[in-house]
C-alpha cells in the first residue's frame, strides 16, 4: 500500500471511531453521574461529560480568547506540521508512523469538537483503587496516549538497534 495512502487511512479510522463513541455517548447516555453505567462493577465505568478544558479539564476557566488560542489554534498549527513531518520523514519507522497517526488521528477529533461543540465529549473512567484512577476521557485522548507509548517504545527500539550496529 502506498504510504501516503497507510498515513491518511490510519489518522481517518482515529477519528472515525472516536467521534462514532462519541455519536453513541450523546445519543444513548445521560450527561453527568446521574447517567453513569458501571462496566466493570466501579473500576470502568461510563460517565458522559462535557469538556470545555484540554486534559482533565485544564484550561475550562480560562478567557475565551486565551481558550480559542490554546486550545485550538495552537493544537491545529503542531498537527499540521506533525502530518508534514511524517509524509516529508521517509526514513520513519513504521511503528513511529503509526503512533504519530495516532496522536494526529485523536487531535483532530478533539479539535474536531471543539469546533463544532466548543467543547469535548469525554466518557470514560478507570479506577483501579481509591488513589489510583484516571480523568474522565474519550477515545481521542486514549489514541494520543497510545501514540505517544508507541513513540517512546519506538526510541527504546531504535537505541537498542543502533547500540548493536
């Protein structure tokens, strides 16, 4: 397959299925704890909110204007140039090409409905004791976060390889 081809494939099947979750969260759920469905008992759960901030909601108190920058100018200059980088890059490795389609795939999506909602869908929570428990996020955030393990994994990998040439 071509790898132009790979790259837009794989960013569009990021924000396909996160914006089809989120189509399914805000068609079939009820916003808030009010609404909250325990997958695994208390440790997953569904739990639809609205997020006018980035990660964990830093920057919903912030001024309109200084949200509009932060939040979506700024995140959309760094993912084009991100898309440049890895269709310009052909000396990538796969593996770093997949985590960047990733972290690119989700953050469109989350711009995505920062646009078009002023806000992100987030819906899932993980608690695995009382102290240790994520944020509510959505499926945009767990591929950026997939993508950038995947990149760390990538340089791990790279390293060791070029140690032992």
């Amino acid at each position: 397959m071509n790898r132009n081809v790979f790259i837009t494939l794989l960013i569009v099947f990021n924000i396909a299925i996160d914006q089809i979750s989120k189509v399914i969260v805000r068609n079939n759920m009820v916003q808030g704890a009010r609404g909250q469905i325990d997958v695994i008992e208390d440790y997953f759960q569904l739990i639809w909110v609205e997020n006018k901030g980035a990660f964990l909601g830093m920057g919903s108190d912030m001024n309109p204007t200084l949200r509009l920058i932060f939040l979506l100018i700024l995140p959309t200059a760094v993912l084009i140039y991100v898309i440049y980088y890895i269709v310009k890059t052909k000396e990538l490795d796969r593996l770093s090409v997949i985590a960047f389609c990733c972290i690119i795939g989700g953050g469109i999506a989350n711009v995505f409905d920062r646009i078009v909602f002023g806000e992100v869908t987030d819906f899932f929570f993980i608690k695995i004791t009382d102290s240790i428990k994520t944020g509510i996020f959505n499926v945009a955030d767990l591929s950026v976060t997939t993508g950038m393990i995947m990149l760390l994994f990538s340089g791990v990998l790279n390293k060791k390889e070029g140690k032992s040439a």
